[in-house]
C-alpha cells in the first residue's frame, strides 16, 4: 500500500522562491473561495493519462446539471 504524501510549505526549501510562485500547491492554496480552477484540454487530458496508468487519483468534479 502507498503511503500519502503531506505537503506543508512551511517546511519547504522553494518557499518564497520564484519555483515556489509556479507551484500548483501554490496556486490552489493562494486562490480565492469560489474560484475556479481551470484546466486547459492538454491538462486534462494529461490527468487523464496519468490517472489512467494509475500514477493519480482520477478527478471526480462532476458539473451540476446547467453549469
């Protein structure tokens, strides 16, 4: 069984740095309540593949009917 990974940015070495500006941790912690985020079609079709070799988990957003 694999064991999980816990990312905490305080104990990370690039924090502050511009390699941490460009970390999807980053970006997904530092965004607003209610906003999105978005994926281009060569993102998701990338999760796709690498859900699909089993490397992550698949994604499970399921839009709401009329969205």
């Amino acid at each position: 069984m694999l064991a999980g990974m816990r990312i905490d940015c305080d104990e990370c070495v690039m924090q502050g740095t511009d390699v941490c500006d460009d970390c999807v941790v980053t970006y997904l912690t530092r965004r607003q309540p209610q906003e999105a985020v978005v994926l281009d079609l060569d993102e998701e079709r990338a999760l796709r593949r690498l859900a699909g070799a089993g490397l992550v988990p698949r994604l499970r957003h399921v839009a709401r009917g009329g969205a």
